[in-house]
C-alpha cells in the first residue's frame, strides 16, 4: 500500500449501506487516520431472524489505472481485493 493510494469499500452479504451509494471511495495516508463515516442497515431484516445480529462483509479494493487499456477510460481501472472485514450489526430489541 502506497501514499495515496486509491481505495473502494463494497459491501456484501445481509449488510449495505444506508444510503444509495453501493461503494465508499477512500484514500489511503501513511501518517494520518482514514475516515470514512457512513451508516449500515440490513438488506433484509427477515433474513437472518433466528440470529442475534445481521451479518455481512465489507471488502476493500485497491483501485489502478491499467496503463495497458487507454482507449476507454470507464474500463482502465483495475480493483484489487486488500482485505474483507466481517461486520455485525445488532438487532434492535
């Protein structure tokens, strides 16, 4: 991981986030914390109803240009899958 680097948080499993956004796009920085505030809700609340919690997965890409591709610019991204967080989110009582 470099200075600067180029990063995309995607969520899958019974989690997404809160908003219309599917993605979070985020820079990484060596020497300063990464924030990123967003909120998480469950895709479906009936899904996983005999468990405590809804369960899901958030996967961190690392994005590059693909200098090999400059004829479309929508496509020259290459995403490189640097980690996957399982994430809980309690169930209201």
């Amino acid at each position: 991981m470099s200075e600067g680097a180029q990063l995309e948080m995607s969520f899958r499993g019974n989690i997404r986030r809160d908003d219309e956004q599917q993605s979070t796009p985020v820079v990484f920085h060596f020497h300063c914390d990464v924030d990123s505030h967003f909120r998480l809700c469950p895709v479906d609340q009936f899904l996983q109803r005999q468990l405590s919690s809804y369960r899901g997965v958030v996967d961190v890409y690392r994005m590059t240009l693909d200098s090999k591709n400059e004829v479309d610019s929508s496509d020259n991204c290459i995403r490189e899958l640097v980690a996957s967080h399982h994430v809980s989110i309690p169930k209201q009582v």
